[in-house]
C-alpha cells in the first residue's frame, strides 16, 4: 500500500520487489492482467520441456527464458507458459513420456531415450 497505493505494479522491476513475487510469478501477472509481454514464465514444466527438446542447455530459469525469447514472437511468450505446461502434464510428464503418441517424436532429441 506504501508503496504502490494499492495498484499492482506494471513492471517487471515492480512487481519483484513484492514478497514472495519473482520472475516467473511477474511474468504471468504482467501477461495475464495488462498484456504486457516482458519474458516467459519457466516453471518446472517449461524447464523440463525447454531441456528435453534441445531448446536450451541451462538449469537456471533466467538463462531458460533467455533462450526461449527469440524462439518465438513476443507477442506469444504469454501464452508459452500455458502450452508447455500443459503439454508437459499431458503428453510429456516428468516420470512417464507418453513418446510413442507425441506429435513431436519425430523431432524431440530425447524421445529417444525417454520413451524407448
């Protein structure tokens, strides 16, 4: 309330000096309440998925997002989160890759070993 006067802030910057608000939580809240597009929010789901098609060698989420941003268009990185995570419950979960009945088999560098 001090600080921002009961609005939520419209910058990244902003937002993370909230408790408990870092990157990913700003992201989505920037995306999903104002349409703004700054990054892409990585959660376990998207590090997964990002690692497991060759999108990226990093651990680190900011270096996971920094790697996914040119990937696609801006205008999309809100939507991004949403995909993989539900891609990754559904088809590419973390224990049990359903690999023979992805649409992506055919060009996942890990299907291979995960499914086989």
């Amino acid at each position: 309330m001090d600080v921002f006067g009961g609005e939520v802030p419209r910058t990244l910057a902003e937002l993370v000096t909230l408790p408990g608000v870092a990157r990913k939580t700003a992201n989505i809240v920037m995306s999903n309440s104002f349409g703004i597009h700054e990054g892409i929010a990585v959660d376990t789901h998207v590090t997964r998925l990002a690692y497991r098609l060759g999108l990226t060698d990093a651990k680190d989420a900011v270096k996971i997002e920094r790697d996914l941003m040119p990937l696609y268009p801006r205008e999309h990185w809100g939507e991004i989160n949403n995909m993989l995570v539900y891609f990754g419950r559904e088809v590419c979960p973390a224990r049990t890759p359903k690999c023979p009945s992805c649409e992506l088999e055919d060009i996942c560098p890990k299907c291979g070993v995960a499914g086989k």
